[in-house]
C-alpha cells in the first residue's frame, strides 16, 4: 500500500485512523500493508507485521515470528480466491526475507476461515487459545478497546535450508572432530557446556552451541567448507554468501544432504585473550579461564560464563542446569557470578542462593 492509493483504500474500507497508522508502520520497516486489486478498486487488504508479535504468550512460544493480521476482503468480492492470493503474498514476502514460518490468531467460533488456513497448511501451534486484544481510534478520535478468543496456527516457510526445527545435532566429539586444527579459540556453550562441566549426560539438548571470538569467523569458516551457514536473528534465517561476514550474532552450520542443522554459532564480542559478555562488556573473564577442556581435550564454557547467559531467559532448562551447577562452584566463582548478576541483571533470584 501506498500513500497515494490511502484514499481509494479507506473510500473502501473506511476505518481511516487504521491504515494511517498502518502505512506509519510500513515507513519504520514493521510491517507491510497488501492490498488486492479489481480494475482500480481495491477489494482486499492484510497487513504483514514483520515485529516481534503483539501478545507475550505468543512471543514467549514462538519467539520472533511475523504475524498475518486484519486479512479483510469486500463482501461482494469474496469466494475469487482474493484472501488466498493476499495470504500466499505475504508467505512469499516473508520466505523472501528469511523468515522460516508465520503465525495468526482465527477466532475460535470462525469455522469458515479455519477450514482455509487448515487448507493452505496452517497448524495448531499446541498451546491453547490467544486472547488477542487491540485498540482501535474512531473517525471522531475516541479511542474504544476489543478483543477475541483465537487459536493459533502457524505455518512452515520455505527459506531455501532446512525446516526451522530440523535440527540433528553433533555431539561434542564430533564438532572437536570437525574443527580439529582450526587456530580459533572455540568451546562448547550451553546446555551442553554445563553437561561436559559435570562428566555426565544430565537431560536431552536440542541443539549443540559453541561460542569463538566475532573477530574469528573467517578463520573458522574453512574448517565448515563443506557446509552451508546462515546467520540468524531478528527471526530471520538466510543463507550466507562465500566471503559474506555476518552482522548477527548466531551462525547455523547445515548440513545439505541430510537436511538439518547441525551446530549454532555464537560470534562473541571478546578477543583470543579475553572472553568477553555480549549482555553487557563491562563483564570480562580471562580466556585462559573461561575456557575449560574436559579429560580428552573438548574446550567447553565455564559454568560461570553459561550461568550467566541463561539468567536472562530462566526456562525450565536454564533452572534446572543452575541448579546442578551452582553447588559445584568455588567461592572465588560465586563472587563473580554474583558481581556479573549485579551487573547485568540486578535483583536476579539466583543472586541469594550463590553470594558467598
């Protein structure tokens, strides 16, 4: 939608204020509004909001996935496949753009329109209705609240890798097996750096991290010559060109002829000497310690440094690894973990339970 197409669109659909502030949100880069065409009147309209999504249960499940929303089509125009064609425009776009799947919210008593998401592969996302609420400006200036009950369906997109989810991890051997001989500084992250910590498999791990200076990267790449990277963030998933330095902070390794994605990369903003946190660059740590090596030589994070990192999300996961791994710290680790909690997260709940 255009500036100059606003009138024709609001003649049609009225609701002014709306798509004013819809193309506001199309110039900062939020979203995009689509809009259908007979001749030159416009019978159809949907807005593609490429942000965060509005609703915290939403954003909590699915993290940063783009949402269909206000997908309208004029009485007298319907039944001509003109919802459809504006639903697959806006799967094109985002696939486009890199994002690996889209989301909207049916309201739960709206059978006909779930029959044509169900049709063009939308989902159940598993996690019961949305209450989707908003707020909508009158011609007048009032402003009135709504809202509905809606399920949630999602849908795969195709980005050119594997499925979003498809991931079949190395383990620790065999990424120490992929690597051997590069000069970077690497170590296992995560969950996996807490289970190397310990000497023993304490849950199951969805992905395999590994965390190398940002600076390092083109050292790095040689030793995956033989696979395909992507940078992500921000929700989006694309593939990176020969050569192409990534200005996220995530690198996923896939690997084509399986598909599935086969290790995470986090580009760090430290040096070979020292490790530096990406939450906050005060928070710094000698590389010499935080990197440990188990018995046969894996590098992995000290626990210190992986603590830290999950403090911002506390999952179930993130708390159940703090509490296998904060007894088996030393005094002169706690006060650092507490100094860096400070830091970072002031008033965290793990902060008590640790201080010295």
């Amino acid at each position: 939608m255009t500036e100059g197409e606003l009138a024709a669109v609001v003649a049609e659909f009225r609701q002014g204020p709306y798509f004013r502030r819809r193309l506001v949100e199309q110039a900062s880069g939020t979203g995009d509004g689509l809009v259908a065409w007979l001749g030159e009147r416009p019978v159809g309209n949907l807005f593609v909001w490429r942000a965060e999504p509005y609703e915290e249960r939403v954003r909590h499940h699915l993290g940063h996935t783009p949402t269909l929303t206000h997908l309208e089509v004029t009485p007298s125009a319907q039944r001509q496949g003109i919802g459809t064609a504006l639903i697959q425009a806006g799967e094109r776009m985002l696939a486009d753009l890199g994002y690996p799947r889209v989301g909207l919210g049916v309201g739960v008593n709206n059978d006909n329109a779930r029959r044509i998401y169900d049709r063009l592969g939308y989902r159940d996302w598993r996690h019961g209705p949305v209450l989707v609420e908003w707020e909508e400006e009158r011609p007048d200036g009032s402003v009135v609240s709504d809202s509905e009950l809606c399920d949630w369906l999602v849908k795969p997109l195709d980005t050119g890798g594997p499925h979003v989810d498809a991931w079949q991890p190395w383990r620790p051997a065999e990424v120490a097996a992929v690597l051997a001989g590069t000069p970077v500084p690497w170590a296992v992250a995560g969950g996996w750096a807490v289970d190397l910590h310990l000497g023993r498999a304490t849950r199951a791990h969805e992905d395999l991290e590994i965390a190398i200076p940002r600076a390092d990267y083109s050292f790095l790449r040689p030793a995956l010559a033989a696979f395909e990277l992507y940078q992500v963030g921000d929700g989006r998933i694309r593939r990176l060109a020969d050569g192409e330095v990534p200005t996220q902070r995530q690198v996923w390794t896939a690997e084509p002829a399986v598909p599935a994605w086969r290790m995470d990369t986090f580009l760090e903003p430290g040096d070979r000497e020292t490790w530096v946190s990406h939450r906050d660059p005060r928070v710094r740590l000698p590389m010499a310690e935080a990197i440990r090596r188990t018995a046969d030589g894996i590098p992995y994070l000290a626990p210190v440094t992986v603590l830290l990192n999950k403090a911002k999300h506390r999952r179930d996961k993130d708390r159940a690894d703090f509490a296998r791994v904060h007894p088996t710290l030393s005094t002169v680790e706690r006060t650092w973990l507490v100094d860096a909690l400070d830091t970072v997260h002031p008033g965290h709940e793990w902060t008590p339970i640790i201080r010295p």
